[in-house]
C-alpha cells in the first residue's frame, strides 16, 4: 500500500491568499501576542506568526513581557489588548513562569478576540455548538481533512490526546462532523487495541514515535500533530512514518503538515474577529 502524504503547504497558502484578499479590502486587523518566556523555539514560533501576518497585511503587536513577569502583569496585559479597540485578536504564547495558569490567564482574553481558542469559554462554547473560534491546531486538523475530501460522516474518528489545545476540541469538532468519536490518553489501556479501530487517527500527545505499525489499521488516515524536538534541531511527530508507512492510507508529514494550516488559520480568525471574513 503507498501511503498519501496530506502536506499543508497548498492549503496554507490558499487560506493565505483569501485572508489577505479581504483584509486588503478593509480597515487593517491587528494580532496581538503576548510572550512571558525566554524560550528560544517559542520566540521563533511567534517570529513565524509575525512574518505570516505581515505577509497578509495584518498588522503585529508583541507584548514581550519576559520570563520574570508575574501572573497579574500578564493578566493586566491580556485585559488592557481585549479592551483596545485597534486589536482584533489576542494570543496568550506559552510556556509562562512557574506558577502560572495558562488557563486562568487565558480566561482574561476577550472571547470574540481569543482567536486561539484559549480561554475556556471559547471551549466551552465549541462544545455546545455555539459560535466561538477553535484552537487553530484542532482547527487545522479538521481544515486538512476537508481539503483532502476525507469524509468524516459516520467514520470511526480516534483522537490520541485530551489536551484543552487539541484533543478536546478536537473531538467536540469531530462529532459536530457526525464522526463516532473516542478520545485516548495516559491512562488508556491497550491503547494499539483502541487505535487499530480507526479509520481517521489523530496523535496529539507530544512524544515521538509513539504511533507505530501496531496503532494503525490499514488503509487509515493518520494525522500527526506532534511537534518534538530532535538532537539535531528539527521536528519529530507523535507517529512514527517508516513503522507506518505500509499501513496508512494517508499521513500528515512532520514539519510541513498541520502546522502551516495552524499559522494560517490563526491570520483567518483575525480577520474574522475583525468583521472581514
């Protein structure tokens, strides 16, 4: 079996494209990103997100607070871009200083702003099916499979990973999909037994490798959202692609995959959140 390589480059761009076409056509959105770290992958993501807003004609606002703040400065800053009027989307960048909850911190995002999907009111909401924006990584799995016309209707949907970023909202986007959903984590027991049943398999869990050959049911559409640093400074996913290769029906590529659907997807609900989309 030849294993379909889902990349997110062709999408990415496309999504790009219609981004900067509409925020061409009105007033000037602007994302805010607050950073609390010292973090140098961090840091080069949110130079990432800078460059790719600028590339759609969003204008980028980074509130560097560094890694000594404390959780009331950062919640003052979250408060006071919520309340300004010129900002249209404000992310919370992790990781933040010892003893900071990432999630109370978030809950002083504006939710019509908190283009993320970060403050447990935007989760909350998705879970209700009420109108709120998705984190862009869970965002960007479900754009991927659309892109690629998997169907989701009545598919057995497993989901490796119950983060609130993720797994969580994922699932809650995967049954508004009329997929039958299960969701897997630390405490799952035989968890190849579970996966095996698949036929769309996400892995979101952060530990390389970990998806191999007996996870995987033939002809599956795996997604890879992992992003794990390697020895040599590049990425590993969660799934591990030779182990696969004869097995998947379809895989996502790590770098390459998810994450520029993410970035863009992150440039979208800014213009969303602006009125422009």
């Amino acid at each position: 079996m030849k294993t379909q390589t889902l990349t997110g480059k062709e999408l990415a761009a496309a999504i790009r494209a219609e981004t900067a076409a509409r925020v061409a056509a009105g007033p000037q959105p602007k994302l805010a990103v607050v950073v609390a770290t010292a973090d140098e992958a961090s840091l080069w993501y949110v130079r990432s997100i800078a460059k790719a807003a600028a590339g759609v004609g969003i204008a980028f606002d980074l509130a560097d607070l560094g890694p000594e703040t404390t959780s009331t400065e950062i919640r003052e800053t979250l408060e006071r871009l919520s309340a300004d009027p010129d900002v249209h989307g404000v992310i919370l960048q992790t990781p933040l200083p010892r003893g900071a909850s990432a999630q109370e911190l978030a809950a002083a995002i504006d939710p019509a702003k908190d283009v993320d999907g970060a403050n447990p009111l935007s989760l909350g909401r998705l879970a209700a099916g009420l109108p709120a924006f998705a984190p862009a990584t869970a965002a960007a799995v479900l754009a991927l499979l659309d892109h690629y016309g998997v169907e989701l209707a009545g598919r057995r949907a497993v989901v490796v990973g119950r983060s609130t970023v993720v797994g969580k909202p994922l699932a809650h986007l995967l049954l508004d999909r009329n997929a039958t959903v299960t969701v897997c984590h630390s405490r799952t027991r035989d968890l190849p037994s579970v996966t095996s049943t698949a036929e769309v398999l996400v892995a979101a869990v952060g530990r390389a490798g970990l998806i191999g050959a007996e996870h995987v049911a033939p002809g599956a559409v795996v997604i890879d959202v992992g992003t794990n640093p390697t020895e040599d400074g590049g990425l590993a996913g969660d799934v591990d692609p030779t182990a696969v290769a004869d097995r998947a029906g379809a895989l996502t590529p790590v770098p390459g995959g998810v994450g520029p659907v993410t970035t863009a997807l992150l440039l979208r609900h800014t213009a969303q959140s602006a009125g422009l989309m």
